[in-house]
C-alpha cells in the first residue's frame, strides 16, 4: 500500500496557516544555514550603509555625550530556534538601552543581543527585543553566552572605573543573514572561513563576489596588482633578496603571475636573478632571469606563474651567484618586481 507525508500547511490551499508554518513558509525566501535542509542562518538583514559599514542593529555608544547607555539602531533580523523555523524581528526606531552601574573591583564584559521570545515554547513572554545580558565580573572577564533565541549583537566592556561607555569599549558582533540565492553581505561577526550553505551560494567581502563550490570559498574577479622597487647592494657573494612583495590572504585559493628585472654587476661571477616564494634560498623559482658574467648591463626574468596558493605569502626578486667566486652589485635604478594575484 502506498503512503503519502505530511507537510506543513501551503498558504495556497488553506485559508490559514498556524504561525510555525508561516514561519517555514517564509523560510522558503530566508538564506539556509549550512549543514542540513530545513536550517536557517541567524542574523542581521543588511539594509543600510554609511561610509561603508552597515547600520543595521548596529550598537554605538550614546551621543552626543557618552554615558552608561548605548544606542541600538533600526533593523531586521533573522533568528532561528530549534524546530521552530526562522523568526523575524524588528526594531522600527533607534533606542537607547541602559547598562548596569560597573562592578568596584573587577570588570565585566556585556552582550546586547536581539532576543525572540514565544510562549509556547515556555517563555514568560512572546515578542521581539534587544537587550543588555549583563556579563560575569572577573579579574579577566569574558562576555556570557547567548541563550537560545539570541542573536550577539555587541560586546561591550565595563571596567571598575566606567562612568561613561566610550566608542572603543563597544565591538560590533553581528553576524549577517540574507535572502536565499542572494548575496550575502559580511558583517565584523562573520568570519571569512565560515561554510557556505549550498554550492552557488555568493557573497560579497573585500570589494569583490566569491562563491561557494560545496567545499572552499572562490573568487569570482578581483585580482590585484603589487609592485616593488630593487634596492641597492654591493659586493655580494650570497644569494639575496633584491626586492620583496607580501601577498595578503584574499581568504581564497589563488595564484601569481611575477615578473622582475634590475642592473646586475659582475666581478668575477655570474648572478642571475630568481623569483622565488617565501624563501629567498628557495631551491626553485617561478622565474629565471640570465644575468651577466663578469660584466654589467640590465636583466629581467621570464614571465612566471605559481602554483595554486592559499593564505599570505611573500614574493621574492633575488640576485643569486651562480658561478666562480667573485662578487655582484645591484643599483637602485631601473628595477621592480610586479606581482599579479588572480583566482585559482
């Protein structure tokens, strides 16, 4: 005999629905939470910038005069709780919440979180708040944990002296939601290894798109350029580093396109010129260029091409003496190291 599931109500054949499956109705439109179908990521629905930094649920110390309050402003956010689908609250207005008067001897760390709270769950009450959880004092005080139903918003430290909470007492802990197939966009609470929910899922950090492929997070664009001059050295007999270019970590896998040149002078030797990664006696190099022997004149490298890298690493032109016992010198004229970062 066949059999059939249940599922929860549809909006489209039923005059109406019970409010948990409303909630998982709009889930259907909610970015997923990585792990398991049914899971929705908690956070801040980015609406608003300023200078750059969105201003959604973002907590900043009162102004224009500091005081114990701070200031939390308007915004939306996702909140999920077990079995229950994804909760979405809203603070229409700015507003100031108060925090208590400092402990004498030790400081303490607070948490101001967005908080859903449902009756039927066992909770005194049901509604949307923002809300102060008041830390542990401690000679090395660390903010509470978050109970279920609460999305960190801001940590604030309160020291034994505190009579007015300044700016740089207030660090912004939001974490970030977004619609389903949307890109998302980070928050300082979001970090840059954090799993993506689904392979395709986009998101937007440093200035350029990146995409989840099930497994790592990859660039779609921004490749960046980086250069450096050569410096001067005389008399060398060593091989040595005559220009230098730190790769940041992009949080993504990439490669590197180098090229380098410079005046060479030789005494007795030849010295090539090697680009070489993270060592500058490194055994092999990307690129090689045939510098003088026993003579002078300006030399570059071929065009080389790394393999795929992940994480920061530094790009080394080197001047290496290849042959007989004499010495080379560089100027600082003429010369550079380029480096080209692209998405592997």
């Amino acid at each position: 005999m066949t059999s059939a599931l249940p599922g929860l109500g549809a909006w489209a054949t039923q005059l109406k629905v019970n409010s948990r499956a409303a909630r998982y109705a709009l889930g259907a439109v909610l970015g997923p939470a990585p792990g398991a179908a049914g899971s929705w990521r908690s956070g801040v629905l980015p609406s608003t910038t300023s200078n750059g930094a969105t201003l959604d649920l973002l907590v900043v110390a009162d102004s224009p005069t500091p005081s114990m309050n701070v200031i939390v402003n308007p915004g939306q956010a996702v909140i999920t709780r077990t079995g229950q689908g994804p909760y979405v609250g809203t603070l229409d207005i700015p507003g100031r919440i108060q925090l208590t008067p400092p402990d004498p001897s030790n400081g303490r760390v607070d948490l101001i979180v967005a908080r859903i709270r449902d009756e039927r769950l066992g909770d005194a009450t049901t509604g949307f708040t923002v809300e102060p959880i008041a830390g542990k004092p401690a000679a090395q005080p660390t903010a509470p944990q978050a109970p279920d139903g609460c999305l960190p918003l801001a940590q604030v430290t309160i020291t034994p002296t505190t009579t007015q909470i300044q700016s740089s007492a207030v660090v912004d802990v939001r974490r970030s939601a977004a619609m389903r197939t949307g890109v998302g966009v980070m928050l300082p609470g979001d970090r840059a290894n954090d799993p993506g929910a689904y392979a395709g899922q986009v998101r937007y950090r440093n200035g350029g798109l990146e995409a989840w492929d099930g497994t790592t997070w990859h660039a779609t664009h921004q490749p960046a350029m980086f250069a450096a001059p050569v410096r001067a050295l005389n008399n060398q007999s060593t091989n040595r580093s005559l220009a230098s270019v730190s790769v940041p970590d992009p949080g993504w896998p990439y490669r590197v396109i180098a090229q380098g040149s410079a005046e060479l002078i030789t005494v007795g030797s030849r010295a090539d010129l090697w680009i070489t990664i993270d060592d500058v006696n490194a055994p092999f190099a990307i690129a090689v260029g045939v510098g003088p022997t026993d003579g002078g004149g300006w030399f570059s490298t071929q065009t080389g091409v790394s393999d795929t890298l992940t994480g920061a690493h530094t790009v080394f032109l080197t001047a290496n003496r290849v042959f007989n016992d004499g010495t080379w010198s560089s100027t600082q004229f003429n010369g550079a190291l380029f480096v080209y970062r692209f998405p592997a």
